[in-house]
C-alpha cells in the first residue's frame, strides 16, 4: 500500500496544524503592533509610532513566509482570522511591556513547534524554523532594549521624549 | 491484506462492523463504505471529511434535550458527497476514521523504515 498521505504532503498534519498557528500568531503580532503604532501616533511619539509601523510590517512578512512554506510542502494554508486588538494602552511604558510579552510568546511557540519537528524528525521544518530561532533572538533584543531605556533616561521631565527618540535608533548587529 | 474486486485493486484499510475503508493506489484516493453508499475521496477531501467528523461535538449532542431531531449533515466543499448522519452513525464514523488514520500513520512508519533502512 502506498503511502499517499506522504506523497502528497511532506509535513505531517500536526506539523500542519501548528504551523498554521503559528501563521495566526504572527497576524495576531502585526495587528498588535499596527495598534501600538496608532496609540504611538496618537499621544506623540511619533519614533516609537514609526518603529511599530515597521514591526507590524516584519509580523506581516513572517506570516506570509510560514503561509507559504505550508504551501509549498503540500499543506493547506488557512488564512486566519483575528479578532480582540486591544487599541488603547494606560501609558508609554505599558506599550513597550505588551511588545515583549508578545514576542516572548512568539518564541515559546516557535520552539514548540521546533520540539514535534525534533520528536517526528521532520529535520526540513526543523531547518525552516532555524530563521526564525535566530530573529527572535533580534525581537526579543530590541524590545527589551526599549525598555532598558525606560530604566537608564527615566520617565521625569523630558524623559519620555529622549526614550522615544532613542527608541528611532534601537538596532540589533550581532554576527553571532 | 489485498482484496481484489472486479474493478481494480483496493487495499483494506480498516474496518469496523458498520464500515469499511479501502485505499486505491493507482487513482491515489480512498473509498469510503459507510452509511450504505461507497464513496470515493481524493487526499484533499478526506481529510476535509476527517476534519468536519472530527469537529461535531457528540457529547454536546448526546446532553442536548431539546426536540430537534439528532441529525448531522455532514457537507464536504467541492466533494460530490454528503452525509446525513443520526448521532449513532456520526460516533461510527468517527471511530471509523480514527482507526483509518492510525492504519495510514502506521503504513507510512513502515515506509519510513523500509527507506531508511534500505540507504
Ligand atoms: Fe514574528
Ligand atoms: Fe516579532
């Protein structure tokens, strides 16, 4: 007997299930961050609004990448829905917090799905998921550089402008 | 394990006392013997059937009082058939299903290994 379900799809339906997931939480990400950048705008950090736009943008990228990698290995991509963005934040520093609750969560997810690929020995997901182990490490850098910054400026006088000045310039070059 | 009829050769897959499925591998689909009908689906929609069986909720069914009848139609998009199920067919469908795909998971560590072990 043939084994139909591998000829025609080289991810297992679990690796399928999580992959698709995953491609909801990065939608769920970009729309969070499209809220920061709004809330950012709103109440005059506009650096910090421009660093969320590009986030958003990024989440947006990383959605499409898992999308099509469910794709081209023969799954079927399911285009989330996503519902619940919470629009308005009690300060600055409550936005940077929430950014890196969310990325801490992405990576837990990331190395969920990293763990079933390790049992299943699906060593070709495995080395798809190797990008994005190493831009959580970038995610997780600038976020909670932002709120280092927080720390080192404070928030008293013109506090909150220098943070978001310097949150404009947060870079992550590691050539680890 | 091979069963021949006079069409073309279908491989038992698993069966219980209320159906049968049988995987065709020169049309690379399955037939599907439940319900007094054989249907047959393609990979893309035998999962759809797994995933809308898998998705009905029995034991909500099973505490719902109210006076509807316990029917399930079981409708696949862009598939030729349809299921209309009483609650007793849906749990014989469903264990129908769960044995066929651990029979198709077991088939393809068999493969698995056969490959492996034959570089
Ligand atoms: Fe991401
Ligand atoms: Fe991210």
């Amino acid at each position: 007997m043939k084994d139909l379900l591998r000829i025609k799809s080289l991810i297992s339906s679990d690796i399928e299930a999580l992959l698709n997931q995953q491609v909801k939480k990065e939608a769920l990400s970009s729309s969070i961050y499209l809220a920061m950048a709004s809330w950012c705008n709103r109440n005059g950090y506009d650096f910090s609004s421009e660093y969320f736009f590009k986030q958003a943008d990024e989440e947006r990228h990383h959605q499409l990448k898992f999308y099509k990698y469910i794709l081209d290995m023969g799954g079927n991509a399911v285009s989330p829905e996503v519902t619940g963005i919470k629009q308005e934040f009690n300060s600055f520093r409550e936005v940077f917090e929430e950014a890196l609750d969310q990325e801490i969560s992405v990576t837990n997810s990331i190395k969920n799905i990293y763990a079933r690929c390790m049992k299943e020995q699906d060593f070709i997901t495995m080395e798809f998921l190797n990008w994005f182990l190493k831009e959580q490490r970038e995610e997780e850098y600038k976020a909670r550089r932002a709120l280092e910054l927080f720390e080192v400026i404070g928030e008293e006088g013109t506090g909150r402008w220098q943070i978001d000045k310097h949150v404009g310039q947060i870079k992550y070059d590691s050539e680890a | 394990m091979i069963a021949t009829t006079e069409l073309t050769l279908w491989t038992d897959v698993f069966s219980t006392k209320t159906g049968a499925v049988y995987q065709c591998d020169a049309e690379r689909c399955w037939y599907v013997d439940f319900a007094g009908k054989v249907a047959r689906f393609d990979h893309r929609n035998f999962l759809k059937l797994r995933k809308a069986v898998y998705a009905i909720d029995i034991e909500e069914k099973l505490l719902n009082t109210t006076t509807d009848p316990d029917v399930e139609i079981i409708f696949i998009c862009a598939c030729d058939h349809c299921y209309v199920l009483s609650l007793a067919q849906i749990i014989n469908l469903k264990e129908l299903l769960e044995g066929t795909f651990v029979m198709l998971e077991l088939n393809h560590i068999i493969h698995d290994r056969l490959f492996s072990n034959s570089l």
